[in-house]
C-alpha cells in the first residue's frame, strides 16, 4: 500500500518515467496490480512512459496490455512503435491485430520504410515469409538474402528473381548458382528473358563456373556479350564447345568485331580470310606474323610476302620477325629495286644475327647429343658386362629343357648372350659367317639387332 501510494505521489507531482520505473520493484510480479497500473497510466495519456518497463516474461501480462501500449506507440510514434517490435518477443501480444493495424496506417502513408519495414518483422515472427521478403526487397534491405537463407524461402523467390537481381546482382547470382537444386538454371533464364543485361550477368558467371552446364544458353551468350560485354565475347568463343560457329561469325561480321572475326575463321579452317582480314581491316602486321605463326602453314606466309611486298612498313616487320620460321631471302629477292625500305640495315642485322644464334644453337644441341650417347653408350656396356645368374629354373630357348642338367657330375656347356637368351652349346645353330663371334637367333630373327658377346659356361 505505501509503495502504490508512493507511485501515484510521483504521478502526482508529473514524475511518470520514475513512477513507471519504480512499479519494476513495488509491483513485482503481481499481474493484477501491474494491469490496475496500466489502466491507469493509460487515463493520464502516459503509456509510453510505461512501456519501457511492462514485465516481458515472469510474469506476462495480457496480450492486450501489450497491444494497448503498440497502438498508442503507433499513433504518435512510429520509431517507438518499431523499437518496441524490436525489443518484445512476438508472442506477448496477437500478431494478427497489429499486423493488421501497421496495414491501416500503411494505407495513409505506403511509402513510410519504418513502418513497412517493421510489418516485415512482424511478418516473419508470423512465419509469413513470403510477404516478409516482398518488403525487404522493396525496401532493398541488407538482410534480405540472410532471410532466405535462414528459412529456405527458395520457392518464395522463384517469381521475385528480378527484384533480387536489381537489388544486388552479384550477390543474386552467387546465390541461385549455389542452390541450383531449389531453383533451375531454366526457370531463371526464363524470369530473366525481359531483362537481358541481367540473363547475362547470370549466364556469364554460370560459364565461368562450368562451361558446359549452361551449354544451351550459349548460342544466346553471343548475342549477350556483343551487346553487354564485349571485352568478354572472344575468351567465350574460345572456351565454349558448344557454341555454334557460324552464328558466332554472324553476329560479329554484322557488329564489324574483326579480331572476333579473325578468330571465328580461323577455328573454322579458314585461315587465309583471317589473315586477309588483319592485314586489311586491321593493318597490323605484327598480329599478321604473330597469326601466321600460331597456324605454321607456308601458303599463308606466300599470302602475307605477297600483301607486304608493296609496303615498306610490312616488309621491315616481316624482315624483323621471319628469320626463324621462313626464309629471308624469299623475301629479299622479292623485294623491287630502289624501294626505300625503313631501318633496312637494322633488319638486317638481326636476320644474320638470328642465323648465327640458330647455328650455335644446333652445335650446342650436337654437343648434347653426342655427350648423352656416349654416356649410354657406357652405361650400356657396363650392364651387359655383370654377371648373368644361372639356375635349375632356367630353360634353353632351343630345346626348352632344364638349362642345367639334373646330375651335376656330369659335364655341360652352356652359351649365355646378354639379351638374357640361354642355349646348351649343342643346341646353337652352325654359324655360317667366317668371324668367330656369334649372335642369339631369336633377337636376330626378330630385327633387335644383334647380341653382343656371349657369356659361355662350361664344366
């Protein structure tokens, strides 16, 4: 009794925040007192002071106090109101009433971020996801992508794919490639058909993550990188398999993309109308030479001499980059008398110097060689020189009997070759040849060469 009339003494003098506070004490957990409280605090227009102290649990109060309090919040304070969202656990009061009271104030002022953002939370302590996450993406919230994840809204998603791509696109498709199980590769291309710089973005980082999941999206690729990103389009054209050449080369002889062009022609065997196009379009002779190269076939080093022949700037290039994959003086010869040709001297120069460089590289290359046969040569000799075991298991390769005889008083005579072959003396064929030494049949018969010398056993 004195502590209530303690409190209605400071409600009295105008000191609601300390009356409220000191009903934590006096109150205690007497649910009835603390509504008698409220009520009170409630005719005096002072809710709000109390609400900053209401029991949350042991003991809770009726969900109609709590909603009580909510409305007077959002009535006059909406960052208040959402605050107390924040802080109360959800089932103090019936969702289902606010829910639809934020929804009444939201018909007055739909654009209001804190009410409907505060709506999204509600929405998610009701397990009514779906319209949570609509919200969040209108809001573009930051933890938007943390809400699917945590409740598994992939099914939510499947028409809002737009919404998440303009929100934040990398992070969209990082996650639709990750769970590609709970929404289709398919399903995504198709959302996205009416945004084409975001079905690229998406098929761009399939590809780079495996270039044949998205395999029949790459022919639409082409016409996405020659619109979207085209520093991309020629590392597509080379990595994927299963795009289709002549679309390809359809799309970029109509954008007028020559290196794109180059390439196309020639991976489809048409290498003289790549180089045509270099040397033409281009006018890069360096690339020429370095195409030429890459393809090692002599008609286009013909084509590329015969282009050049009339330009002093190609013929100074070819002179400077040739030397080591076609003769200069094919070239030199075709060169017309008294044409002035820049830093003719220097390309000169280098030719001899090329050519002297490939010389003592082929000397050095014999040297090399004729060490490293004569060092086998050695190792060769030795191996064959060690001694060869010999045992009851051991077969003449003539006869196929026991090498050795069964009775070991008896005499024997035994020829050993060093390709292993073993014969009973009496068993090797009359050699024909006036020189002495003799050669295992069976690696002559087989061209392996010849034996070298034998090993010949006796007792």
């Amino acid at each position: 009794d004195i502590g209530l009339a303690y409190i209605n003494h400071l409600v009295e003098k105008g000191e609601y925040d300390l009356a409220a506070r000191k009903c934590q004490k006096i109150l205690g957990k007497n649910t009835e007192l603390w509504e008698f409280e409220v009520y009170k605090f409630k005719e005096i227009g002072q809710l709000k002071a109390i609400s900053r102290y209401l029991p949350r649990r042991d003991p809770v109060l009726k969900p109609l106090i709590y909603e009580m309090v909510l409305h007077e919040f959002l009535e006059s304070d909406y960052e208040g109101f959402a605050t107390l969202i924040k802080e109360w656990p959800g089932d103090l009061y019936n969702n289902t009433i606010i829910v639809q009271a934020v929804v009444d104030h939201l018909k007055k002022d739909p654009q209001n971020r804190t009410l409907l953002q505060t709506l999204a939370e509600l929405y998610t302590y009701d397990q009514r996801y779906g319209r949570a996450l609509e919200i969040y993406l209108t809001l573009r919230h930051k933890d938007v992508f943390q809400l699917i994840h945590k409740h598994n809204l992939f099914s939510s998603i499947r028409d809002k794919i737009v919404l998440l791509m303009d929100f934040d696109s990398e992070k969209a498709v990082d996650m639709l490639l990750d769970n590609e199980d709970k929404i289709s590769i398919d399903r995504v291309v198709e959302e996205l058909e009416n945004r084409p710089e975001l079905q690229h973005v998406y098929l761009h980082k399939l590809f780079k993550r495996d270039h044949h999941k998205g395999q029949r999206y790459h022919e639409k690729q082409i016409s996405l990188y020659a619109e979207y990103d085209r520093p991309n389009l020629l590392p597509f054209l080379r990595d994927s398999t299963h795009c289709p050449l002549e679309k390809a080369l359809e799309i970029c002889q109509e954008r007028n993309f020559v290196e794109e062009t180059v390439y196309l022609l020639s991976r489809m065997g048409n290498s003289r109308s790549a180089l045509k196009m270099i040397m033409e379009e281009l006018q890069d002779v360096d690339k020429a030479i370095e195409f030429a190269k890459e393809q090692d076939d002599g008609e286009l080093w013909e084509d590329l001499i015969l282009y050049s022949i009339d330009k002093p700037p190609f013929i100074t290039g070819l002179l400077n980059n040739i030397g080591t994959h076609v003769d200069p003086i094919l070239l030199i010869h075709r060169i017309k008398e008294g044409m002035e040709i820049p830093n003719l001297r220097d390309s000169l120069v280098k030719i001899l110097q090329d050519y002297n460089l490939q010389i003592l590289l082929r000397e050095g290359c014999k040297k090399i060689l004729v060490a490293d046969s004569l060092s086998l040569l050695k190792k060769m000799h030795r191996t064959q020189m060690k001694g060869v075991l010999v045992d009851e298991e051991n077969i003449c390769e003539s006869c196929l009997s026991p090498i050795l005889p069964s009775d070991a008083s008896k005499t024997f005579s035994v020829v050993v070759f060093h390709c292993r072959h073993m014969f009973h003396r009496e068993c090797l064929p009359v050699s024909n040849t006036v020189s002495s030494v003799q050669f295992c049949n069976i690696c002559s018969a087989k061209h392996r060469g010849p034996g070298s010398a034998v090993l010949e056993m006796k007792k």
